[in-house]
C-alpha cells in the first residue's frame, strides 16, 4: 500500500499524474497535471471547481442551483484532497500514474457531503467504530454492447441499434470468440489496473456480457466498480463497440442489473452474518443460520429500502427495468436464495458458512455504486444499532413478491418524493446535506424528463390526433 513518503519514488520517471473525482452521477471526472504540481497538493490539497457538483451528466447547471455551487458563491473552488492508497497505473494510456481524490470545503476543511467517496467511507468508518467490523462488497455489472459509435448513436438519435451479436446466448462459451479482441483486453486490461473480475461471461439478450467484480473492502470496490465501467467505455471504441450500463436499453429484452453482495467481518475476518450453530427456533427455516447482527442488518435495509430507491435506482430509464413479469425485484421483499426478492439471502445450507452475505437485486447497472454501498450499509448498521427485528416475511416466489409486499416506487419522481421527505430514513442514516443534494440533482432529471418529447410520442401520435 502505497504511503505519501513513497510517492516521489514511485513517480521517478513520470512527467504526469491523471486525478480522478467521482461526481453525483457516478461519473469519474477529473484532469492530468504535472508531477510538479502533483508532488506540491499530494500532502495538503488542491483547489477543484465545485461546477463538479453543480452540474448534471451532461454538463448542464441544476436548476435551480444547489448549495454546493452556484452563482452566488462563485462556484468556488472545493479543495481535493489524494488518496495515495488508490494509486494505479492506466495501461491503456501509456501507463500514467492515476490516482483518486475527494472532495472537501475549502472554507472549513469538513468532507463534503455529496462526494460520493467521502459518503460511503463515513459510514464504512462508523462501523469500525461501532462494531469494529469492516464493510465488505462484490458488484455484478450487466451490459450490452452495440456495434456503434457515439456519432453514430447521435446520427440513429437512439433507436434501432446495432447489438454486437444477435440473439439470447447466456454463459456461452462460443460467443466472445466472435470479439475476443475486445472480450479478452477487457479482461486483461481490468487485471492490471486493479480491477480483478472473478467472472467474466456472456448474459442472456443480444451482445449482452456481465461481470463479477472480486468481492473485498466496501470503499475499494465501489471504486472498482466505477473503473470497470470506464475500462470497457475506453477500450470499446477501439473496437467500434458502444458498451451501454442503462438499466433498460431496449424495449421487450431483459434489463441491465447491477447487484451489489455485501457483509461484515470483524478484525480477524470471521463473516459476522454467519450463525455458529443453526437456530432451530427461528420464526422462519430462511434464517436458522443467519447470525442476530445479519438478521438486524437485513431489517434495517428492509425497513428503508424504499426511502433510499433514488441512491439504488438514479435514472428515469432505472424504472423501467423495474417493472413486474420481468422477474425483476419491485416488493420490499427478501428470501433465501430467492433471486426475484430484493433481497437475496445467501446462507447455509445452500453455502458454507463464510460466504453468508446479503445480495441487493433493486439496482440496475445504472447503479451509482459509492452511493448505493453508502445507503445499504447505513440502513444496515441503522438496524444494528436499533436492534430492530425481521417483521417481512420471505418471500416465496414471485407471485407472492408481487401481490403480499409493498411496492417499491415506480418511477424516479415517486423515489426522489420519497427520499426527501421530512421523516425519511434516508435523512436519518445519511444526514439532510447530503439527501438534500442528491434530491435536488434528481428534481432536475425529472423536469429534464418530463419537458422532453420522446420519439415514442412522435410515432404515435403525429399521424393520428
């Protein structure tokens, strides 16, 4: 692990260092500078533009403008602060160093609230500190590929993409053949920048491929999760491939999912949701090896799932995946080994007892994953602390998931409502700066959303009415 002493050392024959910021979006966002000019903020700082947290995705100010940056402060510089233990070379890119950075007030020195590093890590630093216990995760990433460009995504506006193979061919061993260039550089690329993938495979739906990221530490893996996506976005157009993290891309076909595996384990790394001896008493045989702090943990995700789904769900285009006869999780539901809950228990006896860990199925690959870790953990520890106990039942299959649990909220809008209301548990485990941020930046993409005329509208409706 790298220490600040050992930075120059380590940058000897290098000219330049890339930063990376992680925005509300879960955008990498950042810039090359010197290594002069790196060596000089690597102990103290430097000065970013907080534009970064006043504009959307595309670049566009909030309206209206949020507290973070706007005209009225200037949109004063934010100071950035490096993560020297995320140092990494890019090899794509001539192997320049890279490293991480998070995002602080320059006026107070406090972590801002809205970065999304400076989130999780708080409440992955509140559980060291309460339990002593340390915050693990793995991610599953679902994507499609097309065969395009982003101009010729722009020149087709969207519609009638081209997949980078026809047709449904899940866990097929013949398929990445086809592109086993861009397959295997993916691959390789993701091993030597430190984004180790445990599993690599095609998904059912057309040039639809998934990967399972090495589970580990919270905070490491949600960077990593955000690095894979920037891997394939870099190395696609090489090959002329558009890779697609949208949580529905098409209309009719399956959606992208981005299920997040997490768990605890204390100092000597014994999995603290796992049960010495099977409860013979537990209210339901889902539970008999699921320890008290798991069970604790699982109600308190279950008990704010819904007050957190913008952080789980961040896009217009997440509701639409989350729909019912898609097999898709849309209760507040949960179930050993059930994989249409939203909640997948995984435990003894159907795995050993080390591996017991909870699998969060709402989000899509759209999925914001510093802030979706940040909210499962602090709904969990939420539940920890408050001892609350399991009042849903498993569920047992999805007609059941349907009709007896409640209702996840259907679209963006309903979410954000959710999520920003006074009493909600997003503001008690998360605090008001930072939901009041994330719901402003969500107020935006749904008057965005709702001022836009889509070309579903214009086919069926410019010829008939």
């Amino acid at each position: 692990m790298v220490t600040i002493e050992e930075v120059e050392n380590l940058l000897e024959h290098d000219i330049a260092v890339k930063l990376c910021g992680v925005d509300a979006d879960g955008i990498p966002r950042g810039k090359i500078v010197s290594k002069a000019k790196f060596l000089s903020a690597v102990k103290n700082g430097f000065g970013f533009c907080s534009i970064l947290f006043g504009w959307d995705m595309h670049d566009r100010n909030y309206e209206p403008e949020l507290k973070i940056s706007n005209a009225d402060n200037g949109y004063q510089d934010l100071l950035a602060r490096i993560d020297v233990k995320s140092f990494r070379r890019v090899p794509w890119e001539n192997n320049i160093p890279f490293f991480f950075v998070s995002f602080f007030d320059s006026a107070t020195n406090k972590p801002l609230a809205a970065c999304p590093r400076n989130l999780l890590g708080g409440v992955c630093d509140r559980i060291e500190q309460v339990l002593g216990a340390k915050a693990m995760a793995g991610a599953e990433l679902e994507f499609y590929q097309f065969s395009e460009t982003a101009d010729s995504i722009r020149e087709k506006d969207g519609v009638h993409l081209k997949p980078l193979t026809p047709g449904m061919f899940g866990y097929s061993l013949q398929r990445p053949t086809l592109n086993q260039e861009y397959f295997y550089d993916v691959l390789h690329t993701c091993n030597k920048f430190d984004v180790e993938l445990e599993g690599w495979h095609t998904e059912t739906g057309p040039g639809v491929f998934e990967a399972a990221m090495s589970y580990g530490d919270a905070k490491a893996m949600a960077d990593k999760s955000l690095l894979f996506k920037l891997v394939c976005k870099s190395l696609g157009p090489k090959y002329n491939v558009m890779p697609c993290f949208m949580a529905k891309p098409q209309q009719g076909m399956p959606g992208n999912s981005g299920h997040m595996h997490v768990s605890l384990v204390d100092k000597d790394g014994n999995n603290l949701f796992a049960r010495a001896t099977e409860d013979k008493d537990a209210a339901w045989d889902d539970i008999r090896f699921l320890s008290d702090i798991g069970r604790q943990f699982l109600a308190g995700v279950l008990a704010g799932l819904p007050d957190v789904m913008p952080l789980l769900a961040p896009t217009i285009n997440s509701y639409k995946r989350l729909v019912e006869n898609f097999f898709a999780p849309v209760t507040v539901s949960w179930g050993l080994e059930n994989r249409v809950a939203s909640v997948r228990l995984i435990a003894p006896p159907s795995a050993p007892p080390k591996a017991t860990r909870l699998e969060i199925r709402t989000p899509g690959a759209d999925v914001h994953s510093h802030y979706a870790l940040a909210a499962v953990f602090a709904l969990g520890l939420y539940g920890i602390e408050n001892k609350l106990e399991l009042s849903v039942p498993p569920a047992s299959n999805y007609a059941e998931a349907l009709g007896q649990f409640e209702r996840l909220p259907k679209s963006l809008l309903e979410a954000t409502d959710r999520f920003a209301a006074k009493g909600s548990l997003a503001r008690k485990v998360l605090g008001d700066d930072f939901v009041d941020h994330f719901a402003g930046t969500r107020y935006h993409e749904c008057r965005l959303w709702d001022e836009a005329v889509t070309n579903w509208e214009v086919t069926r409706y410019i010829e008939t009415v």
